[in-house]
C-alpha cells in the first residue's frame, strides 16, 4: 500500500515536470516568435530608411523617429506590421535629391511581403533593374509618368501573382518580351505612351484574366495577332496611334465582353467582318478612325444595342446608311462620326439614334432632316441640297455615275463662299490684332537690337554659373543624362539629308526638321550652326537644362544627341503630333475652315503650361526660369498633353546678366508667370 502510494506520487511529480516544460517550451517558442517579429520589423524599417536616403524624401512624409506603419505617409502594413504596400506617388523631394533623381528603389528587394508599389509621377530616371522579376510577391506596380527608360526586363514574366502593371508615359524603348506571357494573375497592362516598337507578342493571348489592355502611342507595327481574342473577358482595348498593319483579326468576335475598342490611328486596311458583334455584344464605344479600312460598314455596327460612340473617320468605307431608325432594345447613343469617307445616299433615321454627328466629307446627297439639323451636326463638303460648302456639282455627278447612279442636282445650292460681313469682320479683327502686335513688339525689337550690339561687351551666364562654354568638346553637362548618341549619318537619312522638305521652322537658336527613323518613329531634329560661337551660349544652357531636368514629363522628351561634329550640334527630340499652341488653337484646313480648340482641353493644357514652369521654379536647384513662353514654346503631343519647349531659353533665376529686355521692360522676376497668364 505504502509503496503503492509512493510511485502515484512519482508519477504526479513526472507529470507535472513535463507540463512545466512543455509550457517552457511553449513560452520559449512564442518568444522566439516575437522576438522573430520584431526583428522583422527592425530589418524592414532599415530598409525604408534606405529607400528614403536614396530617393531623397523629405522628413516632413518619412519622419525619423515616428512609426512607418502608422505616421510615414504611403506605408501600408500588415497585422504582423510587415511592409505590404508602398505609395510615393505626390511625395516630394528634398532640394539635395532633386539635384540627381534617378531610379534608385534597391532596398524594396528586402521586404519580403510588399504586394503594392506605387510611383506614379514620381521621377525616377534609368532603367527598370532586372531584379524587378524576383518580388514575387508584387499584385500591383505603377511607375507610370515616371521617366523611364530603357526596355522592359524579361524577368517581369516572372511575377505570376502580379495583377496590374502600369508603365505608361515613359521613354521605354524595344520591344515587349515574349515573356510577358507568364503574368498568368494579370488583369490590366499599360505600356501607353512610350517609344515601344516591333510586333506585339502573340503571348499576351495567354493572359486569360486580362481585362484592361492599353499598348497606344507607340511604334508597334506588323498585323494584330489573332491571339487576342483569346482574351474573352476583355473589357477595354486601346491598340491605338501605333504602325500596325494588316486587317481585323476574325477572331476577335470572341471578344463579347469588350466594352471599348480603338484602333485608330493605324495602318489598318481591309473590310470588316459582318459578325465581328454579336446582337448581344456590350460594345460602347469603337474608335477605327484613320486608318484605311474599306468596303461597306455592316448595319450590324449601327445597330449595336449598348452603343454610345461610333469614329470610323478618315477612312475608305463607302455604301449607303442603314435604312430604319433604332430598335427597341437599343440605348441612344451619344456621337457618331464617319466623317472623310466615301458615303453616299439620302441621310436616314439611323442618325436618329446620336445627339452628336459629324458627316462632313461625305458624298450624301437629298435634304438635311430635321433631326440632323437640331443635333448642329457638320455636314460640309457632300453634295446636299440648300447647304453651304459642299462638293462641286462635277464632283458629285462623277462619284454617282462611277456607282451606276443618277444625281439630281435640280435643287438649288447655298453659297459655298464667306459672306461679305464675315470678311468684315475677320479684317476689323485682324487688323486691331496687327495694331496691338506692332505696338508690343517694337520696344522688344528694339531691346534685342540693344542686346546684339552689347552681346560682345558681357557674357550670358546661363544654368551653371561657374561653367564656360565647352570649347573644344569638353562638356559641362552629363552626356549619360541625354539620351542615345545618333550617328549623323543616321539623322541625315532620317531627314533625306535635311532636305527642305522636312524643315519645320529656323529657330533662334538652331533649325528644326522632322524625320523619321529607320523603325518608324517619327523625331524632330534640332540642327545648331556652332561657327562663329553665335549659338554656342544657347547649345549649353539647352544642354545643361535637358541633362538636370529633361526627365520631367512637361518638358519636351529628349531621344538623343549627336555631338560629334564641331561645328554643328544636332538635338533629336520626341515628334508632337498635335505641334504647338499656336498652331492648335485654330487649325485651318481648305475642308473644314477654321476650328478652335474646346475649352475643356484649353483648360488641361493651361494646366499643364503651369505644371512645368511650377517644376522649373520650385522643384529645380537653382530655380530656373523659362524667358521664352509663349504659344509655339507649348508643345502638344497626341494627347494635347503639355511638353514645354525652347529650353535654350531657360535660365537660372537671379542671373546677374538676366535678359535686357526685362530691364529695359521694367519687368520683375514674375516675367515668366505674367507671360504663362495672358497665354
């Protein structure tokens, strides 16, 4: 009994010693856990006090002392307080990182669950480091407006959980890799706005979640690949402002779910397909204008019932309109424009459906409807009855006897001409504008023949107050900041040996001509005469100003240089297909007369005019101030977004040789912001 008792008491002391160390173990573990954790999050905070070193942050966002998941500005974290997202989109600089902005993101390698980074207007020049590819753990990466360049890194096929990629308005260059392909997760991809050539990848057909895709303004060519109508749960795909070729592929009927195609503004040609959308298609919007499709446009188009825009302008369609009104399972739809076509016949009900038309340069023929005439719709240059500016009668009767038809010109036709009040008018108006431009610009002759005669007495101090002039070929400027070095045997190819041609305008400071290289892209090419040292104050502030603030997105893109030849420098330079300001705000064609500029756009380019001179004033050390804005200095690209030019006109703020004409003028350092108001 009594040894009975002895070993149950043995037995509890065993017990209870394994319970004790069991908890021990479970104590030791939970601590190694925290202590893991919080080592973690020290080793990550390093890693963001690296990151905010090399991107220059300011305090004000990245505080020191205060906790990154909870007071830095960007950061998200998890509940374990690991890193999982990063926003520097809008963050600032302070004035020692503007100096040398460069893409400098090495230390987001070490978090090792960041899902989210976000650059998108942050400047951050250079190429993407191939090293992109081993985040694995990225779902989104925007550096769109970011000043990118170079190509785009194979290993980003290599991010399988990546689900938005956004890479747009940069300087990327090549082509895309086949290796795109294995972003299997991906639903949006956009490389818009960049210099990306070559054919698009038949593999991006692979991508089946994809639902977002925009490859515009760029320089891909070939045909589309029939592969991306296996992109069945494509919602938006803008192909568009490329080189591409060929037809529409017939497999894109697949694409049922697409609620806005465009495909403008290609080398597309052929006939479209009747069934390209089904009756149940949710297509709102198709843009394929200016291309050179031909044939008839299927009534099933016309008929779409989610439809709103319909663009086919500019191309070689032909046949008669849709002879019915809209059906009942049909929304009304916002504009419709077939403009520059070969499209004839009387002006049917289908119009019935658009609350905004353009059918100028058409062949229409009859009377304008009433519904036409209340949607103000533009219907120049056609053979309508009782209509001003409209095709000469010759040319109508041509067109219907080449279709085996009878033109009735019986009825008599409104004055193609101006009216004599109109002539008025624009002389009243020209010759007040001429008055007041007389009068403003003879003090500033006057000042510059002042300046040409002291320009041999006192140097011009431009950016770099203690540089001079290169002579002999030494730079004061970082040539690695400017761009490919062209040979000029290139650019004389690209300019047919700078024929006259190709000349856009003799500039103040060198000779602009457009070109195109031997991919297809389209530059404008600056040539400046260096004899005599007439232009060589110009050359080096141009230089100076593109190699310390040409990455910034609202000034004109620098694609290169060719510095070899002494005594002429030439400056290749992105090509702006809408020009400048003063030539967009009222285009004039013999077509379509004079057209100005909507007010919604006037207001995005004031914006942006203001965005760059902000970025000039404040962001660059010294401030820099552009002596030169007036309307052909705003250049507009094919989204009339804003590219500041003249850069040889930009100068270091508080110049002790600042412009005579401001002096003389009695004009203040506010010039510059004065001129950009009365833009």
């Amino acid at each position: 009994m009594l040894e009975s008792g002895r070993l149950a008491m043995v037995d509890h002391h065993r017990s209870s010693l394994f319970l004790f160390l069991f908890l021990s173990l479970l104590c030791m573990l939970d601590l190694v856990v925290v202590a893991s954790k919080s080592r973690t999050r020290y080793d990550e905070r390093l890693t963001l006090l690296r990151l905010r070193s090399t991107l220059g942050l300011r305090g004000t966002d990245w505080p020191i002392k205060r906790d990154p998941c909870r007071l830095w500005r960007g950061i998200q974290c998890n509940s374990n307080g690991s890193i999982v997202g990063i926003n520097i989109s809008g963050l600032r600089r302070t004035r020692l990182g503007k100096q040398n902005p460069k893409f400098s993101v090495d230390p987001l390698l070490n978090l090792t669950s960041l899902a989210y980074f976000n650059a998108s207007g942050f400047s951050l020049p250079g190429s993407l480091p191939d090293w992109f590819g081993l985040t694995t753990t990225l779902r989104v990466l925007d550096l769109s407006s970011c000043s990118v360049t170079g190509a785009v890194p194979v290993t980003l096929g290599n991010l399988t959980t990546l689900r938005s990629l956004n890479l747009s308005r940069n300087g990327l260059t090549g082509s895309v890799p086949s290796s795109l392909g294995g972003l299997l997760s991906i639903s949006e991809i956009d490389l818009s706005d960049n210099y990306l050539a070559g054919p698009i990848p038949p593999g991006v057909g692979l991508l089946s979640k994809l639902m977002y895709l925009n490859l515009s303004s760029n320089s891909f060519s070939s045909s589309i690949p029939p592969e991306l109508g296996d992109l069945v749960d494509l919602v938006v795909l803008d192909l568009s402002i490329n080189s591409l070729s060929g037809s529409v592929p017939k497999e894109f009927r697949k694409l049922t779910n697409v609620q806005k195609m465009v495909i403008s503004d290609n080398l597309l040609s052929g006939t479209l397909p009747p069934d390209l959308f089904g009756a149940n298609s949710k297509l709102e919007s198709l843009i394929l204008r200016e291309n050179s499709f031909s044939g008839n446009l299927p009534d099933a188009y016309w008929f779409l019932p989610m439809l709103k825009i319909l663009d086919v302008a500019k191309n070689n369609f032909t046949g008669m309109l849709p002879n019915s009104t809209s059906g009942p399972n049909q929304i009304n739809a916002v504009a419709v424009d077939i403009s520059w076509n070969m499209f004839y016949g009387d002006l049917t009900g289908i119009l019935t459906r658009f609350s905004t038309m353009d059918l100028s340069g058409n062949f229409f023929e009859g009377k304008v409807p009433d519904y036409v005439l209340r949607a103000n719709a533009s219907v120049t240059r056609n053979c309508l009855q009782n209509e001003k500016r409209q095709k000469s009668s010759e040319d109508c009767s041509s067109f219907y006897t080449s279709k085996g038809l009878e033109f009735d010109d019986t009825s008599e036709k409104a004055s193609s001409g101006i009216s004599r009040r109109t002539v008025i008018i624009l002389a009243a108006v020209g010759g007040g504008i001429g008055f007041i431009l007389i009068f403003i610009l003879l003090p500033i002759l006057v000042a510059l023949w002042i300046r040409r005669r002291g320009n041999s007495d006192r140097p011009t101090k431009h950016l770099n107050e203690t540089s001079q002039p290169p002579k002999g070929g030494a730079q004061t400027f970082d040539l690695s900041r400017l761009g490919n070095a062209f040979a000029f045997e290139q650019l004389l190819q690209a300019t047919e040996e700078f024929n006259d041609a190709n000349l856009i305008k003799h500039g103040h400071s060198g000779s602009l001509f457009r070109g195109v290289l031997d991919n297809g892209t389209q530059i404008v090419i600056k040539k400046i005469d260096m004899k005599g040292g007439k232009n060589e104050g110009y050359y080096v502030s141009e230089l100076e100003v593109l190699s310390k603030a040409g990455h910034h997105q609202r000034l004109v893109p620098l694609l290169g240089h060719c510095l070899e030849n002494e005594s002429q420098k030439v400056l290749v330079y992105k090509f702006m297909r809408n020009s400048d300001l003063a030539s967009a705000l009222f285009r004039k064609s013999d077509n379509e007369g004079l057209k100005s500029l909507d007010w919604i756009t006037r207001l995005k380019i004031a914006l942006g005019a203001a965005e760059g001179l902000a970025y000039l004033h404040h962001e660059c050390s010294p401030p820099l101030v552009h002596r030169d804005v007036q309307a052909s200095s705003i250049l507009l690209d094919d989204k009339f977004e804003v590219r500041l030019g003249s850069l040889s006109e930009v100068y270091a703020q508080g110049d002790v040789y600042q412009s005579r004409i401001s002096r003389l003028l009695r004009l203040p350092q506010s010039t510059e912001a004065s001129s950009s108001g009365i833009l």
